[in-house]
C-alpha cells in the first residue's frame, strides 16, 4: 500500500518519512510489505490509512502544483482526518499519533467476540431504526453507516445484531455479517470516545483552508474550534454518508478526487447521485492521469 507511490514522488516519500517519524516505528514498512496480518489489526490500519492517503494527495500536488482549492473534503469514518490534513486543520504528525491511538481505543472498548457490524439493504432507514430497537432486548444495536439509498450499516452486540437480521429477512431485507474487529460508530464506543477527547485537547487545530463535512452531521465544518468535540462525537456516532453526498449535489459539485487506497466512496456515490463524477487517485498512474484531466 502506497510502495509505488513512495519510489515514483519524493513529496510520497517525504509523508511515509513523517509518519514514520510520528510513531516511532517503520510504518512506511508495514505499509509496503505487510504482513497483512498486521497492517489490518485497526492500531496499524488507522494510521497507515492515513499516512497513504495523505502520501497520494502530496504525489498529486506535486505533479500538478495547479490543483485548486475544493469546494469541499469529506471522509467516511478515518478518512475524516485525512480530510481534515488536506485542509490543513490537522498536522500529519498529529493525525497519525491521533489514529493509533482511537485504533487502540476502539479495539478495547469492547472484548473480542462481543460485537459485530452488519451491512443491512433493501430495508429503509425508519423501518430500520424500529427493529434495532426491537431487537436489542437491553443490548445496544443501531445504525453506524448511512452508506446511501437502500444500505446501512448496524454496529452493536454481537447477538443484537444477529436478531436484528432475523427481522430483517422477515421485512424482505437482507443482512451481511461484517468482518470487523470491533463494533464501530454506536454507543459501545463511548469509552474509546473518552480517551480520544482526552488526546484532541492537548491537540492544535490550524486554520481550514476549505470546509471539511463532518460525518455526524453531514454538514460542511470550516471553524477550528468545532474540530475537537465533532471528532470525538464521531467516535460513538452514525457516520452521515449519506447525507454528505446530498449535501454536495445541492451545492452543485459535479466532480471528486477519492484520495487514497481502494475505491469504495467512488461505489457508494455513484449510488447516490449520478451528478458527481469521482475520479481516483491512488497509484502513480492515477496521479498522472488526474493530473492530465484537471490540466
């Protein structure tokens, strides 16, 4: 992840190189060569996700010093912090060390095995929100991801989830069981959620040079002072995708960078709206063919 980029841009190189820095460990070499086994674990997979995109977003601005300021950034869930080092609200020394730490954070908050996330379709979100509450039975169960028309993802105990799947086929949905080490955005990561807050007030937030959406609200954020409590409230939160992407086509943007590794934003827009037109940069080839059109 992000090796090609670091030998084709000195600017790649030079946030591998800071990153690195930031932790005290190679995670440029974690990034490079793996093993998967260990970048996946979500301590690593935070900040490594971080630190590569923010490595693509450098390689771009490098071959194509013209790149103009956005209307907007977004991110769904981590990529919110990479949206926010993009605009400058966010050192990348301060974004990794951040995403370590609610990485541990989020890992710990609930024991192995205790929760679970599932991807539910074909069911709308009203109808939803009443079989969490019908199927958590004292537990917690309840909406982590608004990822567009007609799918949401769950997060929760593990066998609330599991009910809520039981009625889900009853109403004619369908439920995948996520492969996921932790229950993410719902009310079991309040505790990961406290010890962040505790890291983000001895953090500095710069000035942003354009607005970043903030994914519990889905509405564009552009003032330092409300970065610290919108990220820790993302912690136990819903991330409002959804919305985001609403958000943008009544603001008239027709186009996106999807800045990093994978393709999966680019997948959830196209379903949302076919007005804006992704385009993604994650490799060297990418970086020259954005770089190209955007000339």
């Amino acid at each position: 992840m992000g090796k090609a980029l670091a030998e084709s841009s000195e600017a790649a190189r030079d946030v591998f190189r800071q990153a690195d820095a930031a932790l005290g460990e190679p995670l440029s070499r974690l990034c490079f060569e793996g093993p998967i086994e260990e970048l996946t674990l979500t301590r690593n997979t935070q900040p490594a996700l971080v630190a590569a995109s923010c490595a693509t977003l450098a390689a771009l601005r490098e071959r194509y010093p013209e790149l103009g300021v956005p209307v907007f950034a977004a991110g769904h869930s981590l990529g919110e912090y990479s949206a926010l080092v993009a605009a400058g609200a966010l050192s990348l020394e301060d974004a990794v060390r951040l995403c370590r730490l609610r990485g541990e954070a989020m890992q710990e908050a609930v024991p192995a095995g205790q929760g679970g996330m599932a991807a539910v379709m074909g069911v709308d979100a009203p109808t939803l929100k009443a079989l969490c509450e019908e199927a958590a039975q004292g537990e917690i169960v309840s909406a982590a991801n608004y990822n567009g028309p007609g799918q949401t993802v769950i997060a929760g105990h593990a066998s609330a989830v599991s009910r809520v799947g039981e009625l889900v086929a009853k109403h004619g949905g369908k439920m995948v069981v996520l492969k996921v080490s932790a229950p993410f955005h719902c009310a079991l990561m309040r505790p990961a959620a406290e010890r962040l807050d505790a890291a983000l007030a001895e953090t500095r937030f710069g000035a942003l040079a354009f607005p970043v959406i903030a994914n519990v609200s889905g509405e564009p954020n552009g003032d330092p002072g409300e970065v610290r409590s919108l990220l820790v409230e993302q912690v136990a939160s819903p991330v409002q995708w959804l919305r985001t992407i609403e958000r943008m086509v009544d603001e008239g943007v027709t186009h996106a960078l999807e800045i990093g590794p994978g393709k999966v934003l680019a997948g959830l827009v196209k379903r949302i709206s076919k007005q804006i037109k992704v385009l993604g940069v994650n490799d060297p080839a990418t970086v020259e063919s954005v770089a190209s059109f955007l000339a």
